[in-house]
C-alpha cells in the first residue's frame, strides 16, 4: 500500500512522475527539501492561490525550499518520512473565499474536512538504480466537498496539464540539486514563462 493511501485514500485527481539522478539515495533525498519549492507554483495550480511565495509568509529574499516551510510551520506538514527512501508532504487550503493554506499537525491532516477546501499528498519514493536514484513523487488532490469538487470539474480541465507539466519540471529542479550541477537557477529563468502560464490556468 502506498503511503498516499493512509492519508488521501479517495482522491479527485492524480499526478505522477519520475526521473533517474545520478546521485545516490542520500543526496536525492536531501534535495527534495533543499529545492525551492514555490517556484515550480505547483500548490498555485492545486488551488488557484495566485501568490503562493505571499501566502507562504516566507522572507522573499530566502529560498523557499520544503524543509525551510515545514520548520517555519506555514503549511505544508510532513505526514510520513524514511530517510533515503521515502518522504510524504500534505497541504490544505481553502480553495473559496481567501484561498488561503490551512495549517494543520500531522494528526490532524487525515481527519481535515472543511468545506470549501482542497488537500493534496505528495509521495516521494527514492529507489537504488545502479549508481544513480530514481525518484518518484505520487500527487494526489481531494476537494473536501461536493460543491468545491463540482467547482473544480471544471477548473481541471485547465490546471490538469498545467500539473502534468510542472510536476516533472519540480522533480528535475530536485535532479539538479541532487547532482550539484547549479542549474536550479537556470531551470528558474528558462521556465519563468512557462510558470506564468501556467499560472493562468488558475480556476480564480
């Protein structure tokens, strides 16, 4: 049974990638809290937050990496960890009203069913390949109610390829990290306007 499934058993929409790093598992699962994570705005196309590094309440001059907003406790909670094999993320937010995330514990994350809002679980699994790591990160996404899941029927129809695209741009900004290749910056830049793009594609 994945992790995924203990804590976001019945979902509305999935999403899933991988990719071979040439680092070992030690290296790949430190970069996945190391990389900067509201650049990639997967949680903007998630749930239509148009301004994720504000919302976060993280310092703009520093990078906000995983590790950095889970210590911070502005949202995002680690619901399970194995280090060097396996890594699960939960956020919420409310997808009305101020489309703002919603801080919970661990504990309360699986139980959280306030209406009008959004969970997503994000499974990272690391895997010995050779030399190298394969990375495989499982995102799944639950409306917490019939009237915000009919609501984003709709707006799936935009953000679904928008998540399919910037999922595998986050797991390779995690590769550039994990190999020290320096290229995180770069895959910023060269992407700005795919992520305004796909920033578009929020439900509003």
């Amino acid at each position: 049974m994945a992790a995924t499934d203990l804590f976001l058993p019945q979902t509305d929409e999935t999403a899933f990638a991988d990719i071979l790093v040439a680092a070992d598992s030690a290296r790949t699962y430190a970069a996945i809290g190391s990389t900067d994570v509201t650049t990639i705005r997967l949680w903007g196309v998630l749930s239509g937050l148009d301004d994720a590094r504000r919302r976060f309440g993280a310092d703009p001059a520093e990078p906000r990496t995983l590790d950095r907003l889970l210590a911070a406790g502005v949202g995002p909670v680690e619901l399970a960890a194995k280090p060097d094999v396996r890594r699960v993320i939960g956020i919420a937010g409310r997808y009305h009203f101020d489309r703002q995330v919603v801080k919970l514990s661990p504990e309360e994350f699986a139980a959280f069913d306030e209406p009008g809002s959004v969970k997503a679980v994000a499974e990272f699994t690391l895997t010995p390949d050779g030399d190298a790591t394969r990375l495989w990160c499982d995102l799944r996404v639950r409306a917490t109610d019939e009237d915000t899941r009919a609501t984003l029927r709709t707006a799936w129809i935009f953000a679904r390829p928008a998540l399919r695209l910037l999922l595998p741009r986050f797991l390779d900004a995690v590769r550039a990290q994990a190999e020290g290749s320096g290229s995180q910056g770069a895959e910023q830049g060269d992407s700005d306007g795919d992520h305004a793009d796909a920033g578009d594609l929020h439900a509003g």
